[in-house]
C-alpha cells in the first residue's frame, strides 16, 4: 500500500524516495545492519550505512508512514542488539525493553519527516539543504538518543551511535564532544552525503563539474574532522601497579551456590598475586556475597587480605544501612576502621535491581517481578576514592554507560577508572563484549586507564588511547597484575560534554519547533500566491 501525502502540496513537500513497502523492508534491514557495528561483530563502517537505511525511507513520508519507518527500524536494531536479556529472564523483558525504546523512539521517526519536509520551505538554497537541514536531523536523531538514555526512570543509553566506534579511528573525537558530539557528526556525515546524492551533485562530480565540489564541502569537512581529530591530550602523571581478579564464581541471580561460595572463589583466584608487588587490589563487582559492614567474618577476611597483598582493596557487595539495601563499592585497608570510603551505584537497574511502581508491573507480570525480591536504592555519594593520594574514578556495572558518572570520577580527580561488573546473567551472550566496548570508549574519551573487571569476564586493562594492555578470558578464574599508567588534566569531553548534551539535545528541540513555525508560514503565504516565501524560492519542487 502506497504512502500517500498530504493532497495539497506546498511548494517545498517532496515525494517519498521509496514506497512504504520497500521503505519497510529497508528500514527492517537497516536495523540489523546497525547492530552489526557493535559487539560481538564489531564492523563499525556499517554504523554510518544502518543511519542511512534509517533516513533515506524518511524522506517524503506521511506522519504516519514515518511512525511506521521508524518503529520498524527501531524495533529491528533493539530485538536483535538486547537479545542478550533472554539468557537467563526469558521473552518478557526482552519484547518490554525492546518494546518501550522502540515506541518512544518510533515517534520521532515523524519529526525526521517533518524536518525533510520543513527545512526546504524556509532555507531552499544549497547551503540550507546541504548544510542546514543535516545539522537538524542529526539534532533530531541526537537529542533521541539523549531523551531515551534518561527516561523512563533513568533511561538505557545503551545503543547510542557513537559507542559503536570503539575499536575506530573515529573514537579519538569523543575526548574533545563527548560520545554525544560523535553521534551528532556521524549523522550529520550520512545526512549530508544524502542530500549530495539527491541533489545530483555526484553526477556532476563524476564530469568534473566545480560545482559538485563545492556541494560536498560540508560533508567532507566532516569526515575530516572525524578521521584525522587527535586525543585529547592528557598529562601522565607515573604508573601504579594494579591487581585484578576475576573468580568466575557462581555470581548470577540464578546460580545455584553455598554460602560463601563468590567470596571462596575469589580468594582463590587470588591467590596466584599474593605476595607480588602491587598497589591496588580490585574485586568486580558482587566478588562478595555477604555485607563486611555487617559481617565480623567476612570483615575480618578481608582485613587478612589486606595485608598478606600489602595494598588497599577496592571490593564490592550488596551494603544495608537501615532501610535501604545499596550496590557498594568500598575501599578497605588493613588496621583501618574500614570501609575507609564507600560508593553507591548510582543508576541501580529498573527491572534488574529493583522495581520501580512495583504495584503496577506485578498486576502484568507478578511471577517475573516476584523473583526480583532485592531493592536496591540509588548512591548519592561521589564515585571517587583516594588511594593513597591516587585518584579512583569509578563506575559500577551499567553505571559506565551513563556520562555524569564518569565525568563526575574526572572532575574529582581521577587518574585512573576501576570499573566492576558482573556479567554473569549474561553469560555466552554479546552483553559483556559490549559493555566492554563502552569502557573503551570510556578510556579514549577521559584520556585515563580502565580497569574493567568483571566476575565471570571478559576482563581488561585498557589504556588510555584505548588499547589493550590486559586481559582475562571470559568463564575463567583468573588473576591480572598490571603496570598501567596514571593520567591528569582534563579532557574537551569532560569540561564542555554537559554543554553539548545540552545544545544538541533541547537546543534541537527548539531548533525543530521553531523552524516549524517558520515552515507553516512559509507555506500559507506560498498557497496564498505570495512568491516572496524566501529568496531563491519558486514554486518548482524542491527535489527537482
């Protein structure tokens, strides 16, 4: 069934590129196309053609067609990305999250239509559709990402553009923007290669037309500035020597285990390094399964630790504190009353960690939601230690995934990232691959060394220009000791990333409602017959 546009035409509404059956069937295939540059395959190049596949089928849509475009895409992409949630909780999760991103997301589909169709009324020389109207759909596309990894609840910024890009040339730029400044360019970049294309400038190209040239300037510019930006430079500041242990215990919510038995299983990973050099010992998260603020035996273990390593370690385990049950890190040393610090996890997991409306989502699932008995309240405190006069940022799980955490650890003074995960829910799945590209990312874009451990793995040292130093194979007890360098100085993403999220994010809001306004002007003075809509502009249609 064809999509059919408005009967009346202004001046500038353009006709679909595709009918709505291949628009479909291209966006259903651009979905699978973009997960395809995330981990485990990793083909970032496929990024820039998944947007694509996502955008061409926009253009000319009706706002229904373009609700149906992008929910398609959506829905695509997140079934296949988070299949991962089906490890061990089954469909439910999965088709929910999956579901919540893809309806929230899908209604933006139609603000991308109404940009095709906007931008030209008011700016319909070169420079507004090579220029002006890609700057707004990748602020469309941006502030989507944005909007999405911040609600409901705290939102899953899980899927973001600009994390697909860990292991490219392209990851460099994210030390100056922010992931959110990358996500930005690389949409811009495929928007302004489609209006290249669309105007027939390649065409022209190919004749050696100069006019082509000057066409794909913004487009070129772009891809300059992503391939050649260096690293933020940051300032070495020595090396510590860092002590990892993943025990690969029975650490899932599942996993059928002893008493004592996560803990046991770290000991005796441990134990290989005990004795060697070291200035830090870290455990991943959950590595304890018993509170050490409230267990003597468990504390004093610890304690005995402590000082058979002769170093501070950073462990983590499920803390009370009267009512409240907190994802703890803590810093604990020997003969220190101990914890000497403490870091909550700041964005507990909805669904996974606790329940928000539990009244609510146990009338619809009460068999699911009545496994997640643990609730987990949020962390006020900052996710930073001193160690020693060694600054620790940290980042708890899916706590790397969320910006404020990581830029908070910077700005307080971390030289170096521990971050501690449990991947074991996820086990065999693409989840842990991809989060760890996320702690990459994390690397490249604060300029500091990360630590990413995670109980069952995979496990890795990364550098501060994202390589790896390190490494655990995943499903394997194991220990890392590992000189890694320390880093100072404050990256471009760091200092002005909250100022980009906020341009790009409700300043593209604004931009898209005012240009609308402008647009619906335009277009009652052009079918009153007033032909002085804009300069340049005619009643030819804009495609022509």
């Amino acid at each position: 069934m064809p999509d059919r546009s408005p009967r009346r035409r202004s001046i500038s509404d353009q006709p679909a590129l595709l009918p709505l059956w291949a628009a479909l069937i291209v966006a259903a295939l651009g979905g699978f196309v973009l997960d395809l540059a995330f981990p485990a395959v990793g083909w970032w190049p496929l990024a820039f053609v998944g947007v694509a596949m996502a955008l061409v089928p926009m253009i000319g849509r009706s706002a229904w067609g373009a609700w149906a475009v992008g929910t398609v895409f959506l829905a695509s992409f997140y079934l296949i990305h988070i299949a991962w949630i089906t490890r061990y909780l089954g469909l439910v999760p999965w088709f929910a999250l999956a579901g919540i991103e893809t309806l929230l997301g899908g209604v933006t589909g139609i603000a991308l239509t109404l940009a095709y169709r906007w931008m030209p009324r008011i700016a319909p020389g070169r420079w507004g559709r090579l220029l002006a109207l890609p700057a707004l759909i990748a602020g469309i596309w941006t502030a989507r990402e944005l909007f999405l990894g911040s609600w409901p609840y705290t939102g899953f910024p899980w899927a973001r553009i600009g994390m697909s890009q860990s292991e490219s040339p392209l990851a460099h730029v994210a030390s100056w923007t922010g992931v959110t400044g990358l996500t930005f360019l690389m949409v811009f970049f495929v928007a302004a290669v489609i209006e290249w294309v669309r105007a027939g400038a390649w065409r022209s190209l190919r004749a050696g037309g100069r006019r082509s040239a000057t066409t794909v300037l913004p487009a070129l510019v772009v891809a300059v500035v992503l391939l050649v930006t260096p690293q933020f430079p940051t300032t070495a500041a020595g090396t510590w020597t860092v002590g990892s242990v993943q025990g690969n215990g029975p650490a899932g919510y599942f996993d059928e285990r002893e008493p004592y038995a996560i803990l046991q299983s770290q000991l005796d990973a441990t134990e290989p390094i005990v004795g060697e050099p070291m200035d830090v010992l870290l455990w991943p998260e959950g590595g304890i399964d018993a509170d050490p603020t409230h267990n003597e035996s468990v504390a004093r273990v610890l304690d005995r630790l402590a000082k058979a390593v002769d170093a501070p370690l950073v462990v983590n385990a499920a803390t009370q504190r009267g009512e409240d049950t907190f994802n703890t890190s803590m810093l604990w040393e020997a003969g220190a009353e101990n914890p000497l610090a403490i870091h909550d996890k700041s964005h507990p997991v909805p669904m996974g960690e606790y329940v928000p409306d539990r009244w609510f989502y146990e009338m619809l699932a009460p068999d699911l939601i009545g496994l997640i008995q643990r609730e987990y309240t949020p962390g006020t405190n900052p996710p930073f230690f001193d160690v020693n006069g060694v600054g620790v940022g940290l980042a708890i799980c899916f706590d790397v995934i969320y910006d404020d955490v990581i830029w908070s650890g910077a700005r307080d003074g971390a030289e170096i990232y521990l971050l501690q995960t449990n991947n074991a829910d996820f086990r065999d799945t693409d989840e842990n691959l991809q989060q760890l590209a996320f702690a990459r990312m994390r690397a490249i874009e604060t300029g500091r060394t990360v630590v990413n451990l995670s109980t069952v793995g995979t496990s890795q040292v990364i550098a501060p220009d994202g390589t790896e130093i390190d490494s655990l194979p995943e499903a394997q007890p194991g220990a890392m000791l590992t000189e890694v360098p320390l880093r100072t100085g404050l990256t471009g993403a760091v200092v002005v990333g909250p100022a980009v999220q906020l341009v790009l994010g409700w300043g593209s809001v604004v931009a898209f409602l005012g240009i609308g306004l402008l647009a619906r002007r335009a277009r009652r003075r052009a079918e009153s017959g007033d032909e002085s809509v804009a300069p340049g502009t005619t009643k030819t249609s804009a495609s022509e």
